[in-house]
C-alpha cells in the first residue's frame, strides 16, 4: 500500500508560479513511477505530467509544455510539480499518482494504482 499526500496548492495571480509537492509513505516509493493528473470543476479528471522511477524520462500534457516541470527526490519520497506562467485554465484540483506500469501507459487514468486526496489551484486573472 501507498499513501500519497499531495501541498503547496493555492491562489496564484496570472503569471505567477507554485511548486507542489507530493510525499508517499508506505512501499518503496522508487518502484513506482509517478504522475500529476488535474480536474476542473465540470470536467474530467486529465494527465499533466509523469516522471519515471530513477526520475530520468519525464512527460508532459501539451497544454503545460514549456511551463510545467516534473522532478522526484527518491530519497525523500517525494515528486514535485513546479508550475510556472500560470493561466486561469490551470485551475483545478491537482492530484498526485502512482503507478507500476511501464511509460507506454503513464498518461492514462487507470494505470494508476494510488492517488493522493488533490489541492486545490487557483489561478486568478
């Protein structure tokens, strides 16, 4: 078992930038890849960004490319998102996931086995 307890969501101006921060207990958190999903109110839940076990392949959803970094500290337990120029269409709540599937399946949904409870960005214009 894995339990992910996501922080550092907000409310953030246009523009303006938040790391969050992702901290798993439980199994060896480096057996398992990791990834950033986001739900807007009204919308489905969607891939963001996902890291792989050693933290050497990361991938991202068009929308945040260029403006949206994913890193891990495996001695920490603990996967980040740092969110730069952000629009008011990141609003959501994000969530951190994990999964023990290989990179062909990191942007979907259901090969994650584990999910934190979410925080909530806010992004205001």
């Amino acid at each position: 078992q894995v339990q992910l307890v996501e922080s550092g969501g907000g409310l953030v101006q246009a523009g303006g930038s938040l790391r969050l921060s992702c901290t798993a207990s439980g199994r060896t958190f480096s057996s398992y890849a990791m990834g950033w999903f986001r739900q807007a109110p009204g919308k489905e839940r969607e891939f963001v960004a996902a890291i792989s076990r050693s933290g050497g392949s990361t991938y991202y959803a068009g929308s945040v490319k260029g403006r949206f970094t994913i890193s891990r500290d495996n001695a920490k337990n603990t996967v980040y998102l740092q969110m730069n120029s952000l629009k008011p269409e990141d609003t959501a709540v994000y969530y951190c996931a994990a999964t023990s599937v290989t990179s062909s399946y990191y942007t979907r949904l259901g090969s994650y086995d584990y999910w934190g409870q979410g925080t909530q960005v806010t992004v205001s214009s």
